[in-house]
C-alpha cells in the first residue's frame, strides 16, 4: 500500500484484494469490497499517468471511488453530477461496466471527501514511483506493489512541484559533491564521508566563520576526547538510553565508548575548578567529531552520516540567567542564518515519553524556553513529545531556495546533567548551588550544514565560501605569463585564483570555469595584455568588462570581506 500526500491530505492506494488497511483519515480495501453498501461515489481517469478524479456534489462524509484502467474513456462518467450517483454505481452492479474488472479488482482509491469541494472538483495526481514491499514488513508475507504518488487540487500547482522535483536532482548534494571535487563517500567507510581538496577548503572556510562568530559572542573553545569509559556515558543517561546507537570497545578490559555527543565532555571541563556566580554564564564552545551507529538503509549523503562534526556549545548558568542568554542565542542564530539568506521558523519540542527528571521540572524548563521567545518577539509552534530525554528544546528550521525546510540549529534545556554530575557554583549568598545547563548548535553539523548550502546555493557558493575564487584565462599561449602574473596579485588579496593555461580554446575555458561555478572569470588577451587590464565576466552576471587590476582587486576583497551573495 501507499499513502499519498498532498493538499487534499492523504490519497491511499493498495493492490492486493485481500488487503485491508487503514491510515488514519484513509481505508483502503478491494474495490469489489468497497462497492457492497456503497452510496456515492468519485469518477476517477488515468491518462499517461495523471489520476483525474471528479468528485459529485454530495452530503455523504467521506467518498470511495474505484480505478479505473489506463484505456477507459475519459468521458463515460462525465455526468451531470446534480443527478444521483447511484446511476453510476449501481449497489446491484458488482462492477461498473466501463471499468475492466482486472483492474478494479487490483486497485482501489480512497479519498477523503471534504464538504468545501466543489461539484467539479478535481485532484491532480502523478504517479512518482513504484517498489516493492512485504505485507506488515515480514518476508514470509505476500509481496505487494507500493506505489508513490503526489496530488494537487490544480494542474499549475502539479506543475510547480514537478519543476521543483526537477530542480531538486539538479542540486542534489551528492551530484554536485562529486561533479565540484567537494566530498566523496566510499563503501569502505559507510556513512563517513571523504572531504576532497575543495571540499576541505569550503568546510574551513564555513568553520573559520564559525570562531569569528563565537569568538566576538564570548564563547571559550575546548576540544574534548573521542573515547570516555562506560562509567561517564552510565552517568549522563546515555548508556541507558542511547546505547543502541552508541561505538563501544574494551580498553584494558573496561568498556569505554565512541562519544555520541560532546555535553559529557564539557562537564568534566567545568569540573576541573569550583566556580562563583561572577563567571556565569560560562560558554563552552566545542567543534566536536562523533560517531552515531545509524542503520546503513537511514544514510544519504551529508545529511544522514555515521561520523560527523557538530558545532556544539555548553553553556552553564544560574537559572535567573535562562531568558537571557536564550535571547542572546537566538540573535546569534538569527546573524548566521541571515548571512546565508536563510529564512526559519521555531519550534519548542517538549517532554517525550522516555525521559529523565519529573513533569514539574519538565514543565518549568519548557516555560522558561517559550518565554524566552516569546520576549524579543518571536512565534513558534509546539512540537509535543519531541524533546531530548533530558530537556526540552527550540528547534531553528531553515528554509533554503527551493523552500524546503531543514531543522539545523537547536538550544536545549537541561536541569538534569548538572545534578546527575553533582555541579555547583559559589551564589552570592555564599552557599553551593546547582547551574543549568543550555545545549545548543547553530550549524546542527557542520557536514549537514555544507549539504544544505550546496543544494541551497546549487553549488554557486557566496564568493566568500566558493573553493576557487577567480581563474584566470589566457586566450593563447603568449598571454600565459601575464596570467601568473595577474594570479600572483590576486593572491596578495588573499583570494583563491587558479590559472587555466591549457592549450584550448577561450570559449571552452570559460564553460569549464562555468561548470564549476567559478564566480568570476578573468580572460587575458592581446589587448589586455597592451594596456593593462583584465575582461571581466561573473558566473551571474556574465561579461562585466575590462577591469584596472588594482580596481579588481578591490572589488574582489571586498565582496569577501563583506561575505556578500550575489
């Protein structure tokens, strides 16, 4: 069976007549079931692979319809649908006559049906795929046909998704990683990715913003170990309630594991010395590697890894101290996002099932995020159930070009740590008290991160983040030396510039440069050479003109300066 998604809600199809399922709002059951009893019903077309199905102005709560075969005449249930259906779907007629009984007796549609529809209300529906799965999962079981679809109430609105799909495979991270030099993933090495020469200098570029950015918001950076003995991962909670997904190992014959996470790490740093009240908050910043055994049929691309780096901060603080340093947060969060042009939207995520701490210290966590955000203005929605099992939590879902959404930074509260860890501070009062703790990432990982942008920017980087910068075209062989030369002034700027001497033509160089989404291209001729200068052309833009080099070398350091997106 398949459950399809669209604005009408779910559509189902199923192809075994002895199925019965149910989802939710959606039956789904044979259809020479669903005609016994039936008192109205849908008219449903398949042409070249679009369901059409007209819906009669009824009364009835919800609709069945049967299906009908590739070859049936778009015209023979086009009937006036003020009449009564049963005309159409007679309860003594086991199958309609203008619908072939193999295929009615193999698939089934099921619509919901919502009073708002009009008498001539049709779905747009296109079949995406089909695949194979056993009943309930169990390969004892009969294989069905799955089989994935999309609707929409209009054609346009089909349309658009369509060319959105299209543009989507066009900025796959996993194409472009590959086609740009950025990234590799090899079978020896499942889920861990390779970062190849320009891959290496966009992550470095992405993280080098990211000490500026804490640095200037006063964050201290530690780094932690990748391996801590069983007894810690036991105290933090983990080891009950992450362990499936956790590296183990025995060293010296005592369990130690692979650190899932970085918070355990931070606390043995707070540790080290007692603390007073004046020191509070103290920001932990931490670019931590780690290591999460997430089932290999889970894993795609930079999105869903087994090794990788989280832009992690711990920070420890009185609880008078909550508002404001979430405020503080979500103004770093909104500066990064807003470099990238990144639209999101907040979502508070509370107590889950399995959890540590009672529902009162649960509740006091969660009121203290919602009015944080509620404070400096901002709206959110509430996610029940989706907190981490030692804290409620804001999740920053971004939103890239194409408009799909991504959940990547996250501030988590945490009143359970820091007493499993027994930590305290020196209060005004003088007496021991213990911090909260506030989790938080603003990237989520750094590997997920580069992933968004490059199907964010379709691999068109911000010439501040673009691997290469500038490249430089002789148009033959006797302008190459003023190329190096052009290069080498460029590199006093600090920008990132190539030189593409090959014996080929300047059309295709530039192509080339093109493909690989250079930003700027810089072509050397016989003229150029003569008075000094260089011809311009941007990726975006095209040809800009001839430039004085001194005036190109400006412009370039300044739009990197600035980190400007053009």
């Amino acid at each position: 069976a398949a459950v399809i998604p669209g604005d009408l809600g779910s559509i189902a199809l199923a192809v075994d007549p002895d199925l019965l399922a149910v989802d939710n709002q959606v039956t789904v059951v044979p259809l020479h079931r669903a005609l016994k009893g039936l008192e109205h019903g849908v008219v449903l077309h398949l042409i070249d692979h679009v369901v059409q199905v007209r819906v009669p102005q009824v009364d009835a709560a919800h609709l069945i319809g049967g299906a009908a075969a590739p070859h049936h005449d778009p015209q023979c249930h086009a009937a006036d649908p003020a009449k009564s259906v049963d005309s159409h779907f007679d309860r003594h007629v086991p199958i309609p006559s203008c619908i072939p009984y193999s295929a009615a007796a193999d698939v089934v549609l099921i619509i919901p049906y919502y009073r708002k529809m009009s008498p001539q209300f049709c779905v747009k529906l296109r079949i995406t795929s089909i695949a194979g799965a056993y009943w309930r999962g169990d390969e004892k079981n009969k294989m069905l046909q799955r089989i994935y679809g999309i609707s929409f109430t209009k054609q346009s609105e089909l349309t658009e998704y369509l060319e959105r799909i299209e543009e989507a495979k066009k900025r796959d991270h996993r194409k472009l990683g590959k086609e740009l030099g950025l990234f590799a993933l090899r079978d020896e090495a499942p889920g861990m990715p390779f970062f190849l020469p320009n891959g290496m200098i966009l992550r470095n570029t992405l993280i080098d913003y990211w000490h500026e950015v804490h640095e200037r918001w006063g964050y201290l950076e530690i780094s932690t170990p990748q391996i801590m003995k069983r007894s810690l991962w036991e105290t933090s909670g983990h080891w009950d309630h992450y362990k499936d997904n956790m590296y183990t190992t025995v060293i010296d014959g005592e369990d130690f594991a692979i650190k899932p996470m970085n918070c355990p790490g931070s606390i043995l740093v707070y540790e080290l010395e007692p603390h007073s009240y004046k020191e509070l908050p103290l920001r932990y910043g931490e670019l931590g590697r780690v290591h999460r055994h997430e089932l290999s049929g889970a894993l795609h691309g930079l999105f869903r890894v087994r090794c990788f780096t989280q832009d992690d901060a711990h920070i420890l603080l009185a609880p008078d101290q909550i508002r404001d340093e979430v405020v503080r947060i979500s103004q770093l969060f909104d500066e990064v996002y807003n470099l990238f042009k990144l639209p999101y939207t907040i979502e508070l995520s509370t107590m889950p099932e399995d959890h540590m701490g009672t529902k009162e210290e649960w509740d006091k966590a969660t009121k203290s995020l919602s009015d944080a955000i509620e404070s400096i203005g901002k709206e959110y929605t509430v996610n029940e159930g989706d907190g981490a099992f030692y804290g409620p939590k804001l999740d920053f879902h971004i939103e890239d070009s194409l408009g799909r959404t991504w959940q990547c930074g996250t501030i988590q509260l945490d009143f359970q740590l820091p007493e499993r860890f027994n930590l305290e501070y020196t209060g005004a009062d003088g007496e021991k008290h213990c911090p909260v703790m506030i989790h938080r990432v603003v990237f989520g990982s750094v590997e997920r991160f580069i992933g968004v942008l490059i199907e964010h920017f379709a691999g068109a980087f911000p010439l501040w983040l673009s691997p290469v910068q500038a490249v430089v075209l002789p148009i033959a062989d006797r302008h190459a030396d003023r190329a190096h030369e052009i290069e080498a002034e460029l590199k006093k700027y600090g920008i990132r510039v190539k030189v593409d001497d090959r014996s080929e033509k300047i059309g295709y160089k530039i192509r080339e440069a093109q493909l690989q989404k250079t930003p700027y291209m810089l072509v050397v001729g016989d003229k150029e050479v003569e008075n000094g200068t260089v011809s311009v052309r941007h990726r975006g833009e095209g040809d800009i003109g001839s430039m004085e080099l001194s005036s190109l070398c400006d412009r370039l350091a300044d739009e990197v300066k600035t980190k400007a997106i053009k």
